[in-house]
C-alpha cells in the first residue's frame, strides 16, 4: 500500500513537473545561449549562399541541419517542444542502458524526477543549442548497443559525433568499457570503432575541403571540441581563474545546498566502507564523469557542456542513496526553480545584456533572492538573446525571428 502511494506521488510529480517546463517553454524565446543564433544563421549562409560556414570552431553539421532546418522551415516553436521531447526521451534511454529493471521500477521515477527537478539541467537542455541532439544520439546508441544491435548503434554514435564533436571522448570510452581480451571482441571493437568514426568523421568533410585538408586548421584553432590547447604564459591563468570558474560551475550544476548533501552521503557511504565497491560496480559511470569533468576543466565556460555529470551522478543516487535523502535532494531542487541560492556574488564587466559575460570579481556570499524568480530570471535571460542576435541576422529575417515563426517565406 505504501509502495503503491509512492509510485502515484512520483507519478504526479514527475507529471507535474513536466507540465511545468512545458509552461516554461511556452514563455521561452530561442533558449539563453547565443549559440543558437550561431546555429540557425549557419544553416541560413547554407540556404541562401551554398555555402558552409561552421558555427563554432570546426562547427557541429548534424544540429547546424537539423536545428537550423526546423527553426528555418517550421520555427522556434514546434523546434524547441522537439528538443524537449528527445531529451526527456535520452533520460529514459540513459536509464535503460545501465538498469535491467521492470519498466515501472520505483528507481526510474527517482531518477526521472532528480533530472527534471533540476532547473539547471533542464535550462541547459531546452535551448534550441546541440545537447539535447547530441545526448539523444548518444542514448539511445547506448541502449541499442546494449540490446545488439550494433550496426544501427554505430550510425547513431555517428550521428552523435557530427551533432557534437567531443562526444566522440564519451563513445570511445563507451566501446573500451564494453571490449574484453579476447580475439573475437578486439577485432568487433575496432570495427564499431572504426565505422563510427568514418560515419562520424564524414560530416567534417565540408570543414576539410574549405581548408584544403591543411593540418594547419588544428594548430590555428585554440579548441577542438572543447578542448582548450594553453600556451605556458597562460599556465597560471588556467589554474587559477579556470579551476575558479571550474569548480563554481560545478557546484552550480547541482545547487548548492543540494551539492552539499551529495557529498555529505557520499562520504557517509565512505564510512561504511562501501564507496569503493560501488565504483567497481560502476566503472563506466564513474569513468565517464570524471573524463567529463577533465574536459570541462579545459575549458569551463556552459554548464550544458557537463550535462552527462549532473545525469550519471543521479545514476549512482538513486542506486546507492537512502531515499529520504533523495526525496530531499529532489525538494531543494525544485525550490532552485523559485529562489535563487548561491554562496558567490559575482561583479560584471558590463552592464549591456548584448555583451559578453565577463567576471570581474566575485567574492563569498550566502544569497537567498526570493523576488527574482530562477525561472523568470532564465526567461529574461533567453527574451534578450533573442534581441540581441536578431541585430546580428540578415535584415529579411529579423521581424519572422522575432516572432518566433519559421524564417523560410515558401508556404
């Protein structure tokens, strides 16, 4: 009977949750990140000039067409409820790669929950951006891989690749966690291996051929995926200012008290002695994280870059955590969507919303903002992206942007 009242309040819950998201990105513009408009205007160059120009470093072919294509012929709207869709869809697929239990295990709900109580994660993942495409393609490459079906796994670790380079890490790292030391397995290994990556690679063509194939593109170029290559004069920056900047992001991705609590259960499992036989039952998940968090470090700017954190620690919670703890977890963080908790006060460099970000200082604060909303303040947030990257598209397309209608004048 208490098990029963359980499954129907998670399933309220999780219903309600969705519903309001939906509400959230129905008040929701283009999302907050600006590379969205990068993204869309690619596609655009593409349409109207037969020409590719990346959106960023060596671009992102797989969301630059099918993000561009939807926003440019259909419009933000039927795009955006889409990326909503095939994230909450990669969630359930994550779930199923790594979980045999019964479709109506209580953990799934425990898990479905954590993630959409997170406003951090869902405010990442309801951009129109590549992350929700790239974590779909990875997903369910996941679970197909899982269930056998390899030669359909490997076209969507492919696909998975041209959405979003540096996923390639995760993918390679997926296929070592799933090779054994026999003739037979080395030998499969190194065929998915070398599919994907000639599926994967494929879209860069375009990239290639309009650099003649000059390796000098790698050296010319500060990232590679998300990959940041420092000089020694910036040695020091890097240490400091990005592990600052690190290890806030970090904190930030899961709330700040429910960060606290994260680690105050993980160190009680310490205690008893159990932490190190959950990482042997882990490896993957703990390895996936970490290589995550390395990346990250590289290169600490977008919290939607360490999605994949924030979704397998939740992995290990609802495995390992006593449910009243996770209950908890899940009560903070829907409060996060309402009040604004953080322990840094951070000072700008400017005050223009169409500027760059850039931290000038920032000192330890313990703020409670109750007046501005979380969610109000991410609608604000992605209301002015939206004005500031109308001014930088083609004058034909600003009025339809703004009105969040498809930008193609073909009915």
């Amino acid at each position: 009977m208490q098990y029963n009242i359980e499954k129907f309040s998670l399933n309220l819950l999780i219903v309600s949750l969705f519903l309001f998201i939906s509400f959230i990105l129905y008040l929701n513009f283009y999302g907050s990140d600006h590379d969205s408009y990068a993204i869309i205007n690619t596609f655009i160059i593409l349409i109207n000039e037969a020409r590719y120009v990346p959106s960023r470093t060596f671009g992102f072919p797989v969301s630059e067409l099918i993000i561009g294509s939807s926003v440019y012929f259909l419009g933000s709207y039927i795009t955006k409820y889409f990326l909503y869709f095939i994230f909450l869809i990669s969630l359930v697929f994550f779930y199923y790669s790594f979980d045999t239990e019964s479709k109506n295990s209580l953990n799934l709900k425990l898990f479905l929950t954590l993630s959409l109580s997170n406003s951090v994660l869902v405010f990442d993942n309801i951009n129109i951006t590549d992350y929700p495409l790239a974590l779909f393609f990875l997903s369910a490459g996941f679970l197909l891989y899982k269930n056998k079906k390899y030669y359909i796994a490997v076209l969507l670790f492919g696909l998975c690749i041209g959405a979003r380079l540096n996923f390639l890490i995760f993918i390679y790292l997926f296929y070592l966690f799933n090779t054994r030391l026999q003739i037979n397995s080395l030998i499969n290994s190194f065929k998915w291996i070398f599919l994907t990556s000639i599926i994967g690679g494929s879209f860069y063509i375009p990239y290639l051929i309009s650099h003649d194939f000059s390796i000098s593109l790698i050296s010319k170029t500060h990232t590679l995926g998300g990959l940041r290559f420092e000089t020694d004069e910036q040695l020091t920056f890097m240490l400091f200012e990005q592990s600052s900047r690190f290890f806030y992001k970090v904190i930030k991705i899961f709330g700040f008290l429910s960060f606290v609590i994260i680690l105050i259960s993980a160190f009680q499992i310490l205690i008893k002695k159990k932490l190190i036989d959950c990482i042997k039952d882990n490896k993957f998940h703990f390895s996936l994280i970490v290589l995550n968090l390395f990346l990250f470090f590289q290169l600490p700017t977008k919290t939607s870059i360490i999605s994949l954190v924030t979704i397998f620690t939740y992995l290990l919670i609802v495995k390992y955590f006593d449910k009243k703890i996770i209950y908890l977890i899940i009560f903070i963080n829907i409060i996060n969507y309402f009040i604004v908790i953080d322990f840094l006060k951070i000072n700008y460099r400017y005050d223009d919303v169409c500027l760059p970000k850039q931290a000038l200082s920032a000192n330890f604060q313990l703020i409670f903002d109750h007046k501005n909303l979380n969610y109000k303040k991410y609608l604000a947030e992605t209301k002015n992206n939206m004005f500031c990257s109308s001014k930088e598209l083609p004058f034909q397309y600003r009025e339809n942007f703004l009105k969040q209608k498809k930008l193609s004048n073909h009915d």
